[in-house]
C-alpha cells in the first residue's frame, strides 16, 4: 500500500475542499535539492522540506519549504508535489505522484505552470512536460477553479510565504 506520509510533514494548516483533476510532475526517489530553479532536473528534496498545503480522502498537495524563489512581479516560484492514493492514467499508464514548478501570485490569486512530470509510486517519470521560467513568465495567468485542489493548495501557500520566507533567511 502507499503511504503519504512517507513523503510529507505538515507544518502549514490543511484545508479540506473539493477535489478538482489537475496534472502534475515528479521524481521516482527523494533527493536534496540542488537549485530551486525549474532549470534544473525535478527532484522532490528531503521529505522534511515538504510541508502539507492541501489534504482530501484521496489527493495530498505539499509544498517544497526549500525552493520558494520571489520574482520580481510579486509572484513566486514555487514547487508543488500531489499523491494520490487512488491511481490516475495518463496515456493508459497509472501514476500517483506529480511534481510542478509553478509561477503562483497571490493577489489576486493566480498561476503559470512551469513544469509538470508524472510518476507511479517511486517509478521513474511517465511523462513531464517543461519550459523555461522566462517562456512561462509571457503565458496569461491562470486563475485556478473555485473549491479546487489548486485553489487550496495555491492559498495555503500565500498565507504561509510571510513566514517561511523569514524562515528561510
């Protein structure tokens, strides 16, 4: 069986909403971070840098406390990892886990997605697709929908940046 809190440790409050399909990107074991830019290759960091943004029955969102980069608009990179308990497909192959790097403003709420890399429990990537922060910089933003996993993920986020950027220092 698949175990989410192998992966995560909730520092931040959790919000329960509806849950809403959204695809993400990963990698197969748990590595440090070497650079919080979404240049580098996707990994998913010590486990001790997730902190928890987002719970439902089936899908846990954490966000990478080590790579929070601010840039220069008042946005933030930011990196994201989802765990399903209950498999999604993708081009017929099952995956559980997901890494993005994303571009989240906080007011108002907004996103770009940097990067996206699927994975099956500690497998390697099934599909990712990426960009360079500057290509993602020109994209529109998106504004997640109402109730989503996004929304409260993306939230959580915001009202925590203050405190764990002064963490960070």
């Amino acid at each position: 069986m698949f175990r989410l809190c192998k992966h995560f440790r909730a520092i931040l409050p959790c919000v329960i909403l509806p849950l809403a399909v959204s695809f993400g990107c990963g990698k197969n074991e748990p590595s440090p971070a070497t650079h919080a830019s979404s240049e580098s290759e996707p990994t998913f960091g010590a486990p001790e840098n997730w902190a928890t943004v987002f719970f439902h029955a089936d899908l846990t969102v954490a966000l990478d406390t080590t790579r929070i980069e601010p840039m220069s608009d008042g946005s933030y990179l930011l990196w994201f990892q989802k765990m399903w308990v209950t498999p999604r497909k993708v081009e017929s192959q099952p995956f559980n886990r997901e890494l993005i790097c994303a571009l989240v403003r906080c007011e108002p709420l907004g996103f770009k997605t940097v990067s996206l890399t699927l994975f099956h429990d500690d497998g390697p990537p099934l599909a990712q697709k990426r960009a360079p922060v500057i290509e993602a910089v020109k994209e529109e933003w998106k504004t997640p929908a109402p109730g989503s996993a996004d929304e409260g993920s993306f939230q959580q986020a915001c009202i925590n940046l203050p405190r764990l950027a002064i963490a960070k220092k």
